[in-house]
C-alpha cells in the first residue's frame, strides 16, 4: 500500500466517523429552554481595612437555553441577579476650615467626627452564564463555568452619626456649642450612584438533582422484566412506546439544587477621591459620597443559595425502535444431544406461511413477529420433529429444542425370514424376489421370499407396512416410475392372496429417485432394481408422520 492510499484511506475513515458521529449527536441530542429562580445569600465583598462588609439576601432570575447529549449538559442564557450588602466603616475624623461668622483673615478647623458610619448597597446584573457539567445515574447533575456581568442598577444609602466641634489654636479645649451653631451632633442620609458600571467575570457552580427521577418512573429505564412463554428472556420493560415497551424521555423536567456565584474582577470603579468625602454648604445639611466606594479596592459580588428550574424540551424525542424478539432454535440427535443440520420448515398461524431455513450447525436464531408458529425439522437419515410455540412482547427470546430420532437402518431378510426390530421406521429389502425384465409379473422363483413375508406379517398382526418399488436409471423416468408402482402393487396383492389383510399394506413407487448403487455398473443397477417395505405402525405408534 502506498503513502498516498494510506492517506485517501484514512481521510475516508475520518470522514466517515465524522458522518456517524454527527448522525449519532443529531439522533441524541435534546433541546430545552430552561425558566429558572434562585435565592440565596448576597455580599459585595471589599477587601478594605477601613472597616467590614456583611451580606444581606440575594436573589436572581434566568431563562435559558440548555443542550444535552445523552450525559452531557451545556447551559447559556440571560440572567437578572439583584445583591444587596451593608458595609461598617469604622470610627474616623474629618475636617475642613471653617471661617463663616469669622472676621476676614481669621479661620478656624471645623472636625466631623464619625462615630457610627454604615452603608446599606444594592446592585443589579444581567449575567450571561456559560457552563457546561455532566448528568449522573439519570437523578443528579453537576455544571460549572463562569458568568459575564454587567451591572445596570446600584444604589447606596448611607447614614452616619457625626459628632462636630471647632477648634482654634489659640484657644484652649474645643468648641461643642455656639449660640450660632446649636446643633453639630445629627443623622443624616443620602443615597449616591456608584461609580462607572464595569463588565465583570465570574466562576459559577451548581450541584442539585432530577425531582422528575423520584416521581416520574417513566423518566428512565425501570429495569427488568419477563417475557411471556416457555423458556423466554426478557432484558427489559419500560413505560410505553408506540404501543410497546420502550424508554422515553419526558418532555418537562423540573431540578432543583445548590449554586454558588463569585465574581473573580471587580463589579464597579472607586467613584472619587478621599478629600471630596464631606462638603458643608450648611452645618445642618451635611453631604457625602459612599465611604467604601473610594476605599481603592477591588469590590468582588457573591451569590449562593438553592435554585429551581423548569425545563421544556424542544424537540421531540425519537421513539426508539421496539426491540425485536427471537426464537432461539436447536437442533440435536436424540440419542446423542449434537447438534444435527436439518432443514427446518417455519409455519406462521397469522399469516398462513410457511418459511423454509437451512440450518447447517444445528442451531437459528429466527427474528419473529407475535403470534404462533409451527417448526418442523427434517433431514434424511432422522425422522421428522415439530414443535409448537408461541411469542408476544418486545424483547422476548423463545428456546425451541427439536430431538431428531435417526431412521432405523434397512434389515436385509433372506429366507428364511429372520428376526427384524417391531420399530415404525425399519426398512428392509426383500431379496431373492424376482420379476420377469421390465415388467411387474412375479417369477416363480420369489415364491418363498413370498411366503416368508407373510408369515411375518401373520406372526405381527398389529404390524402395517409399506411395500415400495426401485427400478435403475435405464428407460424414461416415467416408464420406471410406472414399473416401481407396478411391482410393489403385484408384492401386495400376493400378500392379500395369502390372507394378510388389505388395510395392513401400502403400496408406492420411487422409480429411479432413491439409488443405493452407482448405475453405471451392471452391479450396481442390479442392487438399484429392487422392492422393500417399512414398518409404518406397530398398532401402538401413529403412521401419520411416516406417510407425510
């Protein structure tokens, strides 16, 4: 083989799987669009030192789109997740100049002394969620990926007690209270935008199980069953399937799990600098900016809680083809238990037909239909063997043992007559029975060989036979069958003229059908020409099988 064929070999077997493959991925694949809800634990997460976060409850709503492959599983959509998060800052002083109702020159240093800073936030996002996991034992299922954010709403109320006094260098202690300015000790509450909405990345997982695998039997396979009938294999029985046993996949799953959302880059920018915290136009309408907001810090949001989801297959699932059910046949000597080539006649009830099978090893597996059905095995040296048997259901296998019984072996009789076996089936050839050349008239000389054979039937008044006749292959065919007929009738009518009874004999003619010497020699043609008879009944045995 050359490089060259080697390649186009290759690239054809390449192609080829390529087709399979995505015939098989066509044939299996399931489409849902999936409608989900979470609730849960939510945190914006700032790593600063100026004071703690803690989170408050969080929640989201998704719909999606899921792809399966038989265990495999990959989710998309658009999602709407909603966090919330308070943040303490702790205690901190800030301070500004203060020169109103002061004589021009003459300044003093206004302190804002925080004693209790707290900032409650709020955040919405729309995430696209890419993640891909596996499906186990058809009830639990595992995804992970990661979710592209955006956030398109925020908010942050913030309340703070601030403590003010004044302070002069020239002055001894501090000034808590003024006649102009009776009150710097108030609670005030603003809420501010946060800074620049920043697309951001998270790592997202989820485990959780089928609810539909605990109250859906019909949503997998349910195991074994029996089949009906003898000797009969059933592999399995699920729900039903174009009328049959076979599994189906339901159109609605329902799941229900444990998630968890972290987001790996910050969520929003630091909004403005530290000095711009605190301005005063008035000392009663204090203003300031979100404290956590400036902290310089990363903010990373967290979400983590239990998810429902509904799920609504797309396409419809393809039935899958019933499985089909077989005779299990074998075919075996009687006596010995091996296995016989036989040819093996099928007949099916329903249908009124008969199939006709070569079984050469002695054993056929027969693709079948419901219904009954007669088999019926055959082969030259055996006698004939039948059974009935009946199948029904998908996935059946019927065992069907048909024991050939060998035919008895021809029993030479010479005169005088000797014992034979009283077996229906035994064959003998009469010797010493001799007709004039070509025609059916008896010569004197088979007179013994006559009356011994009557003896034998009088001795056996329970015996019936049949007297068959042989010719060789020399004349037409049917000449010779004509002569075979003759000669076995002129054998019975000799055995009625010496009283044995008419019903007791049969009579044919083989003609030159049924050899047992080659008729190219004298000899042979010689031992071809020849008349024999078969025990049909023995009075207790019915004669029917042997005369079919």
């Amino acid at each position: 083989m050359t490089g060259k064929q080697f390649k186009l070999i290759l690239l054809a077997f390449l192609i080829g799987s390529a087709l399979y493959a995505r015939a098989d991925i066509k044939r299996e694949s399931r489409h849902f669009i999936t409608t989900e809800a979470g609730i849960g634990y939510s945190a914006l997460l700032n790593n600063s030192d100026i004071g703690r976060s803690a989170g408050l409850a969080g929640g989201k709503l998704q719909v999606g789109y899921e792809w399966n492959y038989r265990k495999l599983i990959v989710h998309t959509g658009l999602e709407f997740a909603m966090l919330s998060n308070t943040s303490v800052a702790n205690p901190f002083t800030l301070e500004t100049p203060y020169t109103q109702g002061l004589p021009s020159g003459l300044s003093m240093t206004q302190h804002f002394d925080f004693q209790s800073y707290k900032a409650t936030q709020l955040m919405g996002q729309v995430n696209i969620p890419i993640q891909a996991g596996m499906v186990f034992s058809d009830r639990y299922y595992f995804l992970a990926g990661a979710r592209i954010g955006l956030p398109v709403m925020h908010s942050a109320s913030t309340t703070a007690q601030v403590n003010t006094y004044l302070t002069d260098p020239y002055l001894i202690g501090n000034i808590h209270t003024v006649p102009v300015h009776d009150a710097y000790t108030s609670t005030e509450k603003a809420s501010f935008p946060w800074a620049s909405n920043i697309v951001n990345a998270q790592v997202s997982a989820e485990f959780g199980v089928v609810l539909n695998s605990f109250f859906d039997k019909s949503s997998k396979t349910t195991g074994k069953g029996k089949g009906k009938g003898r000797n009969s294999n059933a592999r399995r029985s699920t729900t039903s399937n174009k009328g049959k046993q076979a599994q189906t996949t339901p159109q609605i799953l329902y799941r229900v799990g444990v998630f968890a959302d972290y987001g790996v880059t910050s969520c929003f920018k630091q909004s403005a600098a530290p000095g711009t915290l605190v301005s005063v136009a008035e000392p009663r309408q204090m203003t300031f900016n979100d404290y956590f907001a400036v902290a310089n810090k990363p903010v990373n949001s967290l979400l983590v809680g239990v998810k429902f989801a509904v799920l609504f297959q797309l396409n419809q699932p393809k039935p899958e083809k019933p499985l089909p059910s077989y005779f299990d046949i074998y075919i075996a000597d009687a006596s010995t238990g091996n296995p016989v080539p036989a040819s093996l006649a099928i007949y099916e009830h329903a249908k009124k037909k008969t199939t006709t099978k070569s079984v050469r090893n002695g054993h056929l597996k027969y693709r079948a239909k419901d219904g009954d059905y007669t088999f019926t095995a055959t082969n030259e040296q055996y006698l004939p063997a039948s059974q009935d048997a009946s199948i029904a259901g998908e996935d059946v296998t019927e065992t069907i043992r048909l024991a050939l019984t060998p035919k008895p072996q021809p029993v030479v009789i010479d005169t005088p007559v000797v014992d034979i076996p009283i077996v229906v089936g035994t064959k003998v050839v009469l010797h010493n029975l001799f007709f004039a050349t070509n025609k059916t008239t008896i010569l004197p000389e088979s007179k013994e060989a006559l009356d011994d054979l009557s003896a034998f039937m009088a001795s056996h008044p329970q015996v019936e036979i049949r007297i068959t006749g042989h010719t060789d292959n020399v004349g037409s065919d049917q000449a010779n069958q004509t002569l075979s007929e003759g000669r076995a009738n002129a054998v019975r009518d000799e055995l009625i003229r010496r009283g044995v009874a008419p019903d007791r004999i049969e009579a044919d003619g083989k003609g030159e059908t049924e050899p047992i010497a080659d008729n190219a020699t004298e000899e042979g043609r010689a031992k071809n020409r020849r008349v024999e008879f078969t025990i049909i009944s023995t009075g207790d045995e019915d004669i029917e099988q042997l005369r079919e």
